[in-house]
C-alpha cells in the first residue's frame, strides 16, 4: 500500500542539514530571481517548473527548520504578489475573495487547528505551519497569478509542456528501470514494482498521485486544442497526460481519465444533468436496498490493473462512516487502529474528515459544490456560444478530480493542480459574471430611462458631427492656401 508523505522531517524533524541537490540549488535560485523580475503575468511558469520538477524533499535547513524548496518559492511568489499590490489599485484576486476562497480557507484552518489538538504536541505545531505554507500559500498564490482567461490559457500551456516531459520521463522507468529524479535528490531511484507491473513515478512521492496528476489534466488539454490557438503545446497534453496514467499501473488514475473523457461526451445531455444527477442518487440508494454490503464496497470490485487495493478503499470509507464519533469533533489520529492497513488514508474524503473534523469536510464538500455552482451559472450566461465549451471542459476536469477523491490524497505536489483548477474556475467565471452583470446593468438603464439614452445617444452624434465639420474647414483651409 502507498505510504502518506512522513512530515516529520519537514519541521522540527529529521536530519539537521540541508539536503539540497547542486542542480536543484541553481534551479532554485533561477526560480527565486525570475519570480522577482518577470511581468506578472509570466510568473507562474517558474512557480510551476520548480513545484513538478523538483523533488518534493529537497530542502534548506535554518533556524532549526527544514524549508522544502516548494515552500520557499511559494514564499518568494507571495511576496512578489504584495509587492505588485503594493502598486496597484486592484485587488490581489481576481473577483476578489469569493466564497470558494472561503471554503477553502475555513476547511485548511480547520485541520491545521485539529492536528495539534490530536497529538498535543510542538511538533505538530510546526508541522502545520509548513502545510499551511503548502495549501494557503499554493493556493492564494496561484489565485493572485490567475486572474483571467489569458492567465488560465498560459498555466495550461506550462502544465501541457510539463506533462509531457514527465510523461516521457516515466516511459523511461518502464524501458530503463530508473527514475531520472533519483539523480536529484528523490528518495527513489528504481521505481516500485507490483505483481510484476513497474509503477512509475516520475518526480512524485507515489504512482498514484504521479498518475492522478495526469489523468485529471486531460479535459483541460482538450480545452487547449479546442481553443484552436494552442493545439500542439494541446496535444502534447494530452500525450502526456496518457503516458503518465498508463505509466503508473494504478486503477485510480485510470478512473480520473475515463471520468474525464465521461465528463466531456456528456456535452448533448448538458441541460438535463440535474435529472441525471437524482437518477444517479436514485441508483444508489436502489443498490444500498437490494445490495448485501453497504453501497460502497462498489469501489471493492474496481480492478483495472490487476494490482489494485479496491477493498481496502472500501473498508477505509466503511470504517470512517462506522467510527464517525471519534473523528467529527477535531478528527482523530488512531485511524490505524480500526482495521488493518487503515494508517494509509488514500481517500482525500477520509483524509480531510480525520485530520480536521467534520467541520473541515464540509466545508471541502462546499468548496466543491460552489465551484460546480460557479461553472453553472457561467456556462449558461454564455450558451449557444462557442466559448461555453470552456467552462464545460472545467466542468469535466472537477469530475475527474472527484472521481480520483476516492482512491488517493492529494499528499505532494499534485494538490497545486488543484489549486490551479480552483483559481481558474474563480477567475475566469468572476470576469463572464462581471460582463454579463455590466450588460445587464446598461440594458436596465436604458430600459428605466429611455429618454436618457436617446439623449446619450444625440450627443454621441452631434460631437461626431462636429468633429467632421472642424475636419472639413481644416480641409478647405489648406487647400484655398495652396492654391
């Protein structure tokens, strides 16, 4: 079974040295200077160049703390983003802080109040400083650089390019046995081999999240050929994305991209899929009555690789629901003692509830929720029209996130495409709502007064034609001159 990411080494553990690659040093450093001087909106591509290609353990030792390198450039990109509002008017989000934000903010707060509660320990204290640096920071970061669709386009170009490169990397696990990235300080060098399946997983901490990664990015590089102005950097996308899900051997990922390709073939029916929805309720409440184990040990029947863990994904949902009243309050710690193997939470359902509580699954639920309310409401301010593909390729990409929810968390560097989906969505649906809020607001004046747009408009013509006329004299001037 994956093991979670061991925090302990992070803060306040582990070797007290750095541990820092010289190739990962220079790149570090290139990352900090570009952040620093380039336009803003070119500031992401270092941001997520150094986050995919550098190994998530690679960090800088100082005042008796480990700094990952992801961890100090987040920071450099948060303080170059208060630098530029420093200089600027507008706000540091596009749309301002909206209610996703909000969502997420209550629901990191939450299990970053929780786990210290759990272990009571300082410890845990400094852990939850450097995943609040990884959520709040990645997050609100990536939130500050995306701000509209011209930000969304550019992110997906540099993850289209990056998936391709990991994909070819992870090809090279399978023919050569060796992961490049163990040449840089990723604590792996030979990938993990499962009833005779080489799992591969390029600069990732797993093969799960490694083919997560790619597999929920394909409706976003079918977005990129769509679009017609990028469908090469979008096909190399979608060749990557392909390569990384078949590459790491795992039936989650294979889920996430059919659900993706599912998400998008759903396009005819998308004006009847509150109907589909409640039918899909329908359905499994029909199989909870006439099933003989609860409706969930669905999930153990899943194999699509001949190696997959599907019961134990089952009996990890079975145990949370059954030992609800030892994690709602402030989550629990001892989840490894209901049942065996339980230590390994790759569910991120199950891993939002027992690190933070109810209280911090609901609101990850809201999050989710106001994202699919916010992709809604800005495809049908635009149907008909060519660009409501957009946001239903958006759509499609949430699906396939929440289909991959159910066999891993999102423990490394794979949460920020996450973020980043979330910044797109707010981003670019705050300036859809924001036009069709103006258009709308212009029609209801002219319609509340139409005196006043007629006036509006007789002015508009009578200094058009007093410019004509200044023009003409100006004209007939120079020619009775030269004559």
């Amino acid at each position: 079974m994956p093991e979670g990411p061991d925090q302990s080494h992070y803060f306040g553990g582990g070797a007290n040295q750095t541990i820092l690659s010289p190739i990962v040093l220079v790149a570090m450093l290139i990352a900090i200077l570009l952040i620093l001087v380039l336009p803003r909106k070119h500031v992401i591509v270092p941001v997520l160049l150094t986050a995919f290609l550098v190994p998530l353990g690679q960090s800088v030792y100082a005042v008796g703390v480990h700094w990952l390198v992801l961890r100090i450039v987040v920071l450099v990109g948060l303080l170059r983003v208060l630098l530029i509002k420093f200089t600027s008017k507008k706000s540091a989000l596009a749309g301002g802080f909206n209610t996703i934000d909000r969502a997420f903010l209550i629901c990191v707060v939450a299990q970053a109040i929780a786990t210290p509660l759990q272990y009571m320990a300082s410890q845990a204290l400094i852990n939850q400083f450097g995943i609040l640096i990884d959520f709040l920071g990645g997050y609100f970061l990536l939130r500050a650089l995306i701000r509209d669709e011209a930000d969304a386009y550019r992110t997906l170009k540099c993850l289209a390019l990056l998936t391709l490169v990991l994909g070819l990397c992870m090809v090279r696990e399978q023919v050569a046995l060796q992961n490049v990235f163990g040449q840089i300080g990723l604590d792996r060098s030979v990938p993990e081999i499962r009833e005779g399946k080489i799992r591969s997983q390029a600069v990732f901490q797993h093969a799960l999240t490694a083919g997560t990664f790619g597999a929920t990015l394909l409706p976003l590089f079918f977005l990129l050929w769509k679009n017609g102005k990028a469908k090469l950097m979008g096909a190399a996308g979608v060749v990557g994305s392909t390569a990384m899900t078949v590459c790491s051997n795992s039936s989650t990922p294979l889920l996430a991209y059919a659900a993706g390709i599912l998400g998008i073939c759903l396009w005819p029916i998308r004006k009847k899929m509150k109907a589909w929805r409640w039918g899909i309720v329908g359905g499994l409440v029909a199989l909870q009555m006439v099933m003989k184990a609860p409706v969930w040990f669905i999930i153990a029947h899943i194999d699509l690789t001949g190696g997959s863990s599907g019961y134990h994904r089952a009996e990890l949902v079975d145990q949370f629901i059954t030992h609800f009243r030892d994690w709602w309050l402030i989550g629990t710690k001892d989840a490894a003692t209901w049942a065996y193997d339980l230590w390994d939470q790759q569910n991120q359902y199950v891993s939002v509830g027992e690190s933070g509580g109810l209280l911090a699954l609901v609101f990850f639920i809201v999050m989710i929720s106001l994202s699919y309310a916010k992709i809604g409401a800005a495809r049908k301010a635009v149907e008909g029209l060519k660009k409501e593909w957009f946001f239903w390729f958006l759509n499609a990409a949430m699906f396939a996130n929440l289909v991959a929810f159910f066999g891993v968390n999102y423990f490394d560097q794979v949460k920020l495409v996450w973020f980043a989906l979330l910044a797109i969505i707010s981003a670019t649906t705050a300036s859809m709502m924001q036009a069709q809020k103006s258009q709308t607001s212009s029609a209801e004046t002219e319609l509340a007064d139409p005196y006043l747009a007629t006036a509006a408009s007789v002015e508009e013509l009578v200094l058009q034609t007093s410019e004509t006329a200044e023009f003409s004299t100006s004209v007939s001037k120079r020619l009775i001159g030269g004559v």
